[in-house]
C-alpha cells in the first residue's frame, strides 16, 4: 500500500511537471494562482504533492560504519474549488506514504 501511495505521488508530480512545461494560451479564468480551469465549468483544480528521499550511511550513534538505511515519502494532493449560489465549496484530499 505504501509503495503504490508513493508511485501515485511520482506519478502526479510528473503529471503536474508537464502540465505546467508547455505554455498554453487560454483566456481569463477566476481561478487563483496555481490552479486550472475545468471545461464548460466554474471549477479550478490543483494537483500538488512532493517526494523526499533520504540515504544514510554509516550511522554516528552506533560503531557500525558500513550500515546503509533508506527512507522515502511521498505525498500527492488534489484540491478543488468552485463557485456555488450559497459560497465558495472547497474540497481537498491527501494522500502520504511513507516507505523504509
């Protein structure tokens, strides 16, 4: 389960990468910074998320130097907003895994 939250969270990061990589020209939405127009709607949406690696080797707190211990963790976020007669609606969900 961890792996896959972990490849969701590559996966949108390069999503997001190349979303933003090729300059489109569209005319003016009301949605903030950072976030998409939806077709034929008023919604805006925003994929965001980070990946972190980490390697150590040779631990300080102990006498053996030739340990290696990797750690990874990942998270992917999907936040949605649009315009409805009562307000503004918002939904936002998270995912986050964390591997050894």
């Amino acid at each position: 389960m961890k792996r896959h939250l972990l490849a969701l969270a590559v996966f949108g990061l390069a999503a997001t990468g190349q979303a933003s990589a090729a300059p489109r020209e569209k005319p003016a939405s009301s949605c903030p910074p950072g976030f998409a127009a939806l077709e034929n709607s008023n919604t805006c949406v925003r994929i965001s998320g980070r990946v972190r690696a980490d390697a150590l080797v040779g631990s300080p707190r102990s006498r053996v130097f030739d340990s290696f211990e990797t750690r990874a963790s990942g998270r992917v976020q999907l936040d949605v907003r649009t315009r409805t007669e009562y307000g503004p609606l918002r939904a936002v969900i998270r995912a986050e895994g964390v591997g050894r």
